[in-house]
C-alpha cells in the first residue's frame, strides 16, 4: 500500500492577473499535466493549470471575480461553480460547452443550453454575493462528467467574509483544504477508466460500474496516495471535500483523543453553522463538504493520528496521517458561536411541494439513471419554484444517492420521518440519500433561470439521474 510516505501537498493560491476597478480577474487552462498520486508514478492528467487540484482561488464577499477559461484539452469542457450563487449562464449548464474548436454537432446540441457554446475560452462573471464557504469549481460536461473530473478537473474556490474574519478560527498553515478523491492507476502509470467504448466517443461505463460508479481502492488527498501531514499540537482547520466519483466516505480519527469529540464542525457546504458541533464520526458523500476543527494539543507530541474511513475495508479504509509534533503558540479557539441562526422554514409539516425519486436499477443491468422515472432531457423542466420562496422537497433514493442542487440552497428537516442528525445542520447544497426518504426546505434566493439537479455520483449523473428546475 505505502500509506504515509509522502507529504500532503496544498494546492497553490492562484494570483489575479488584475485587480482593476474592483474586479479581480484569473486565467486558468485546461490542459493536459502530470501527476504524481502515487510515488515514482508519472500519470497523465487532465488539469486546471495542468495540476490536480487546480490552483485554489481565494474570493471575498461582494468582490466580482472574472475567470477565464482557456480549453487546450481535445475535448469540450464545462466549469461548475459547485455551491456558487451565480446566474444561470454562468452556472456551468451541461450543455453550455467550451469547445477546444469550433464542432457544428456540439454547437447544434448547445442550443438547448443557457449559455450555448464558447470556442477556445469563455469568461466565468462570480459576484461572489454570499457568505463564507468552501466551494469547488470541476467540470459539468453532460454525459461525460465522471471520467473528467476522474481525470483531474476540479478545485477549490473558496469565499471569506468579515463575519468569518472577527471569528477566532485557526488561519494561515492551519487553515487546510482537503480534497480526498479516490483513483486507480495500473501498472503503466495510466488512469483507469471502465469506459463501456474504448474510443470514449459515447458516454457510459461497463455494467460493473454502472451501478456502483467509479470506485478505487487508492484513496488521495490533493492528489496523493495517503499522505502525511506534520501539524504541531495546536488548533487545526480542516476543509474536507469529498470529489470522488461515488467513493462515500465515513471519517473518524484514529486514536480519538482523550474524551472523544476529535471534530468540531464550523460549516457545512455553503457556510458556517450557528454554533459548532461536535462528534467522532461522519459521513461525507460525493460533493459535500464539511468544515471541522481538530485540536492536536489533545495529543502528546510524537503522536501519529490516522484519518480513517470506516465504511470501507483493506487500502480504501486509510485517508491520510497526522504526525503531532510538536507544542506551539496558538491563539485560535473554539468560539461558543458562529453566525446567525437562519430562520425556521415556513412549515415542515403535511405534503411536500414537490416529490423527487432517484432510482438506478439493480446491480448487473446497464438499465437508465432516472429522476422521477425519467432521464435528463434539456428541453424538458421538471420543477419551476419562484424566486424568493422556500419550498418542501421530499427525496427518495434507490438504493443511495449524493444529491446537489444548483441555484438553491437547502437546509435538511427530517431524515426518514426522524429529526435531521447533528452534522446535518446549516446551509447545503448537496445531500446523502440512503435508502429511505429526505425532507428538505430549499431556498430560491439567487437567480431567475434555468439550472439542473442531479446526483452526484458522477456515473449515475452522466446515466441521466439529473432534471432541470426553472426558477420563475
């Protein structure tokens, strides 16, 4: 396995070519690189920048960012903003392609799009007018989602605030992202991929993973194979995004510390909570992220503290290593609370406004990925909630999804008829569906337009498990 043999890298911090009238504007290319996710291993990438992750970009509230976006791959891309507040044409539609060259077949099936299709690159306008949170931006191509961002389409976006600034959280080298994705590479140093067409002109896998989806046994962090990270006994925060494919991950740390509690969740997907939570496990899906502190001064220096994955067996229960090492200054603490407390939603009792199944049929048939019985068709809007409004959405899920909603936010109310969990609480934007039903209220607060839902295993979405919402 060779487990925590190398250091945990963090992606760099992209740097504004301009920060003129206020707007600070990024170029990034999507470009073919090389990475290393496991040791002495060149694999061949496809990346922002050419690395995996893409270089993270940091925004402030109410500070319009503008990215460029460069396609020198040779394949059409699409850039998501994965929990931004943005317009539908610059949400990253599955269809609003950016083409390497100008393709009269895409550009007839882009006309079913918001945007329809760029040639070469395309401007991304984020006005960054929300709170606080971890974001991600990776690739929405429709059909060909899951083998792209396989390939290494995806980064951090993340967005401060000054209510985040007045808080005494952990900063600088104890302000980490974490970005565990699983991947599985042979012995040639190349990704595997399940493609059901070796030419990967059409879209699918084989009917080993159509069910499952894309799972390894390799786990990375920032694009490594189990590294290690060397923190001092001290305050830490760490922002864990799960960019697998379909790999669902329940994280605990082994040791706990003495008394239990090892995190203490701030945030959730799109912002911090009202007051922080504590617990010694959780389970994270595809798209989620969960925003946590962990004091390692509850550890004795030279202590090695392994995050494990609990849900999984052999190579894949192992995510990465913390070395103690040492006592050090800290000013950062644990503050008593966070933000403000959003308001109740308008009911949570009787009908649901809209009904939402995700069914993918039983493993060993390459049946259809179906929402409400229906695969994705463009031309088809399958919810037209109002801007402004808040409504009850159930979801059902056979057997389970990871669910993500673009142009809406949510808060969980019921899990099974049950109250939502401890971790459950904040703003969301993707949820975990096992077998059995969802109550959520869900908040129509940014744009007027067309978006999409999906599930976010990545193989089920390209499937057609995803349906278009227009808000009116």
């Amino acid at each position: 396995m060779g487990a925590f043999t190398r250091p945990l890298p963090v992606p760099a911090v992209l740097r504004p070519t301009s920060t003129e009238g206020g707007v600070d504007r990024y170029e990034i290319r999507q470009t073919v690189g090389s990475q290393e996710f496991l040791p002495d291993t060149p694999t061949e990438i496809w990346g922002y920048d050419g690395t995996f992750p893409g270089p993270t970009i940091e925004a402030r509230r109410g500070r319009p960012v503008v990215v460029t976006h460069r396609n020198e791959l040779s394949v059409p891309t699409v850039v998501h903003l994965h929990g931004g507040v943005v317009p539908p044409e610059m949400d990253g539609y599955p269809v609003d392609y950016l083409a390497p060259a100008a393709d009269p077949a895409l550009a007839a099936h882009a006309r079913h799009g918001v945007a329809g299709m760029a040639v070469g690159s395309r401007d991304y306008t984020y006005a960054n007018d929300q709170a606080a949170a971890t974001l991600w931006y990776h690739d929405h191509r429709m059909e060909f989602t899951g083998p792209q961002v396989y390939m290494g389409l995806a980064g951090f976006y993340l967005v401060r605030d000054d209510v985040e600034d007045t808080l005494p959280l952990p900063g600088g080298e104890r302000d980490i992202p974490l970005m565990i994705a699983d991947r599985q590479v042979d012995e040639d140093g190349s990704l595997f991929y399940p493609w059901a067409d070796p030419t990967r002109r059409t879209p699918g896998v084989t009917v080993e993973y159509h069910h499952s989806g894309m799972l390894a046994s390799t786990i990375t962090v920032n694009g490594v194979a189990w590294p290690f990270l060397e923190v001092d006994a001290a305050l830490y925060r760490l922002r864990l995004l799960n960019a697998a494919n379909a790999h669902v991950c329940q994280l605990e740390l082994d040791p706990p510390p003495p008394g239990g509690n090892g995190f203490v969740q701030i945030g959730s997907d799109v912002g911090l909570l009202p007051t922080p939570v504590a617990y010694d496990t959780f389970v994270i899906s595809p798209g989620e992220r969960y925003d946590v502190l962990v004091d390692f001064s509850r550890y004795r220096p030279g202590a090695r503290v392994v995050l494990r994955n609990s849900i999984s067996e052999g190579d894949a229960g192992y995510v990465m290593r913390f070395d103690v090492t040492r006592r050090a200054a800290d000013d950062a603490h644990i503050p008593a609370a966070l933000t403000a407390a959003p308001p109740p939603p308008p009911r949570t009792e009787g009908s649901a406004d809209r009904r939402f199944s995700f069914f993918i049929g039983p493993e060993g048939v390459r049946g259809p990925a179906m929402t409400n019985g229906q695969t994705f068709d463009p031309t088809r809007i399958d919810a037209t909630p109002v801007l402004g409004s808040t409504e009850i959405w159930d979801f059902t899920a056979d057997p389970i999804h990871p669910v993500h909603l673009h142009g809406a936010h949510f808060r969980i109310l019921e899990r099974n008829g049950r109250p939502p969990q401890p971790h459950d609480g904040g703003w969301k934007d993707t949820v975990f569906v096992p077998t059995g039903a969802m109550r959520l209220a869900v908040t129509f607060t940014g744009h007027r337009g067309r978006y999409v839902f999906h599930c976010h295993n990545l193989e089920h979405e390209d499937a057609g498990m995803m349906a278009n919402l227009e808000i009116q």
